[in-house]
C-alpha cells in the first residue's frame, strides 16, 4: 500500500507493477514474522463505506502500518498507485477478486517493460509519457496522469466478471495508447442536449402487440442493402455516419431494393456548418434538417476519408434541380431527401418502426468501458460509475433475444461507427427495454422522400416501386 498525500514528485511517482507486486510480498512477510495474519483480506471499505469524492482522507482504513483506501481515487487513477483497500471491488464495485497468482521470485511487470530505467530516458507507457529523474539517487520514472481509453485493470476486472456481466472485453491496439478525454472527443460525436432532445414529443405508433416478432434483423432481410458500419477514425463524426446510414438504409427498405446506393456521410460532415462542428461534433436535430432542406449525394459521388475538409458540393438548387456535379469528377448525382424528422416512443414503437421502415438512430450515453467491448450483450457496470462520460449517435438495426444463466436476455442490434474491426463486426448489442445508457429515451428517423427520387427515375423503378403503410400497398407510379 501506499501513502499519497505527500508532495507532488511523489504522487507522480510510477511503480512498476513489478515493484507493486514485490511490496505486497515483502509486506506480507513481515506481517507474518511479527505474528500479524498475512491474509489481508477484511473488512476495511465495509466498516468505513465507499466514497465517490476522490482523495478523501476520510474515507481510509488503517493496515500493515499505513492507510489504505475507498475513494474512487484509487480506482480511477491507477498509474503508479495501488492503494485500495482489499475488499474495495468487491464491497464499493461488487465484483469479486480473482484468485491471487502464485508467489514469484522475479514477477513480470504486466503492463509496461520499463521497471528500470536511464537518467533522462523518455518512453510512453499506455498513454502516459515518462520520464526519466533521479529520485534519492535513485532513477525513477515519473509519469504524467492522463486518464488512459484502454484501462488494464479495468479491462481485467470485466474478463473476469464477463459470465456475470454477460459481455466480454478486450484491449483494441486502435485505442492503447489514447487518452480517455481523446476517446470521448473523438470517437463520439455528438453535441446535442438530452434535456433539450427529449423536448420534442415523440409520435405513438398505432398497432397490435401480437404483430411485433420476438427478434428481427434488416441485415437478414435485406442482406447487403443494408450498409456496413463505416470508421469514423479520429473524427468526431458519429452524428453524420449515423443519420445517412439510417437514411440509406429507408430508401432501400421503402424502394423495396431498387435504390440501394450508399449515401456520403462526408457531403453531411463537411456541407452541413450551421450550427455543427464536423469532426469535433455535431447536433442530430440540425442534421435531419439539412438534409430535409438540401438532400445528400450518394457514396460513390462524395467518398468517405475520416476528415472534414471544405463543402464541395454546390447548395446552389431550387426544388426542381435535384442533380449535381460530383467533386473532382465529371459525373453528376441525384439528391436524395427526407420528410420531417420525428421521434419514435416505447420498446415496441422502436420495434414497430424498424420493422416498417427500416433502420432508427439512437443517441446512447457512453462510459470508458463501452470502448473496451468485444461481444455478448452489453450492458453498464457498476466499475466505472463517477467518470466522465460522453453522448453518440448509433443505428439499431434490429433485435434478438438469448439465454444468460437460466435467464431471457433481451437486446437490441445496433451499429457503431468504429469499423468492423471493433466489437461483432462492427456492431454491439446491448439490453432491450430498461433503456440501458439511455438508448431508448431519444429515437429518431425520418422517411426517405421517395418523391423526388421517382420524379427522375426511369419509368421501370416508377412501375415496380411500392410500399405498405400501416398494412395497406401503396403505389407511387
């Protein structure tokens, strides 16, 4: 254990998890020569209770001659400090500790290769750069304390409760070495309030129970109509990624296929500068509205690189020009618009809605732990309550069900905007119907003006297009 209300240089002091582990030997082996039990385990956080303030003094029990802790302090800032209480995950987290490794004469330090080092070194560990001081004559890395995107002991602490939380997680190369506030700026996106969203009244969808399946997949009806996750890179950009692939995948749905061209997520990010900020963020209402206005060019036209750069479509239009020249190209593009946005209400409206007319846009409430997940459903923790946390738009595309230990796990099936790289192809699922990080409480979509796209299609598309609405065919030839 450690003490750290001492000067600065000292607090900033990084101990090789090495170091750490030969300390808690050593301590052990002297409490046992003077009669003391080397069994630390107690109750320490469950006689003086957890505190969510971090660096509370008062919140410490006495052990082995020094203070030990139950403030989040020393859950969330781990580089070179190991000074929780024993029973602290498991009273203050409810996650219980693995079984303790065998004693080793020269453990391995398990996150970093440094446990020794030069005078004036310079190396990185996670995310944290250090360097190289002479500490009591003795050189010593001292590190800066960014909270780091990929946390191994966090990362640790879910594998081993993954049964219990029914998700796995996993240390993703992409983000190691990113700092938590990097992860939350760039690789969300979304600015907009929720008081502000939930303002808006949401639409009740009119329709019998019994219609509604117990799972339902787009990608499974649709197959590859319905588009693949996209990486939104360093970009703040999951405002745009996720409006255009809703609004794709309902001009596919309601054309029934015959318009399946991918629109350009990178016409919405660069075009649309009121009130937005492209990669640092944007607001979904703003969005919708844009594109209700000025419409959106396909993929193909205006590709997709992970940056903003200048508009260079031309907004230049009246109602009855809906063609444009492609950037750096000769060919041209049709705009395609939506209606109104509208706001979907309940479990079995989202369900509906999906159902129906394809694809919704979510805005989901987003903790450190989100980033480190691979697969199962996904559901908020009690590791990393206190954090900081940011808002993303995602896509839910469908829903399923499955057995968790004797149980019937319900999710939906959503699609992020880190690339296939990340998660189940690119996409997570996460519990349905307890509105788990907020994903129910502020559902959106539009329906894909299938006018105007009619209005210069071929005669062919015009004779074949239909769709249903609340169970009746309509044609729109």
């Amino acid at each position: 254990m450690k003490v750290r209300h001492q000067n600065c240089s000292q607090l900033q002091t990084v101990v090789a998890a090495a170091a750490i582990v030969t300390l808690a030997c050593i301590l052990k082996t002297v409490a046992a020569d003077e009669g003391v039990a080397d069994d630390l385990a107690g109750d320490y956080c469950a006689k003086v209770g957890c505190c969510t303030e971090r660096r509370d003094e008062g919140c410490s029990a006495p052990i082995l001659g020094t203070m030990c802790y139950c403030d989040d302090f020393c859950y969330f800032n781990r580089t070179g400090s190991n000074d929780c209480c024993p029973d602290f995950m498991s009273f203050c987290k409810g996650v219980e500790s693995p079984p303790p490794e065998p004693l080793q004469l020269n453990p391995k330090p398990k996150y970093t290769d440094k446990p020794n080092c030069s005078h004036g070194e310079v190396v990185n560990i996670n995310c944290n750069e250090c360097r190289c001081r002479k500490t009591n004559e003795n050189p010593t890395l001292i590190c800066n304390h960014n909270e780091c995107l990929i946390d191994p002991s966090l990362l640790e602490a879910i594998k081993n409760q993954s049964r219990q939380f029914g998700w796995s997680a996993k240390n993703y190369s992409e983000f190691w070495g990113k700092t938590y506030d990097d992860g939350l700026k760039w690789r969300l996106g979304t600015l907009q309030s929720p008081e502000k969203i939930l303002q808006i009244i949401p639409l009740k969808a009119v329709f019998h129970r019994e219609y509604l399946k117990s799972s339902f997949d787009l990608r499974k009806v649709f197959g590859d109509n319905i588009t693949n996750p996209i990486d939104q890179g360093w970009c703040g950009a999951s405002w745009a990624i996720s409006t255009v692939q809703v609004i794709t995948d309902r001009f596919v749905i309601m054309t029934k296929g015959l318009m399946g061209d991918a629109l350009s997520s990178k016409h919405l990010l660069s075009c649309n500068l009121d009130l937005q900020r492209g990669c640092q963020g944007g607001h979904l209402t703003s969005a919708w509205n844009w594109i209700r206005k000025f419409g959106l060019v396909t993929e193909e036209c205006y590709p997709w690189d992970g940056r903003t750069t200048g508009c260079e479509v031309s907004n230049q239009r009246n109602s009855n020009n809906l063609i444009v020249s492609c950037p750096r190209s000769a060919k041209t593009a049709q705009l395609r618009r939506v209606g109104l946005m509208y706001r979907v209400a309940t479990k079995e409206g989202i369900m509906y809605e999906i159902m129906n007319w394809g694809s919704v846009q979510a805005m989901m409430k987003v903790s450190k732990e989100f980033f480190m997940y691979e697969s199962g459903v996904y559901k908020c923790s009690k590791l990393v309550s206190g954090s900081k946390t940011g808002y993303h738009a995602v896509r839910i595309v469908g829903w399923g069900e499955e057995q968790q230990n004797g149980k019937t796990v319900e999710y939906w099936i959503v699609s992020n905007s880190w690339g296939l790289w990340w998660g189940e192809n690119g996409y997570f699922r996460i519990l349905k119907g307890t509105n788990e990080c907020q994903i129910e409480e502020f559902v959106v979509a539009a329906m894909a003006d299938i006018g105007n796209f009619c209005n210069v299609a071929d005669r062919s598309f015009r004779e074949k297009a239909s769709y249903t609405l609340n169970g009746t065919k309509i044609d729109i030839s």
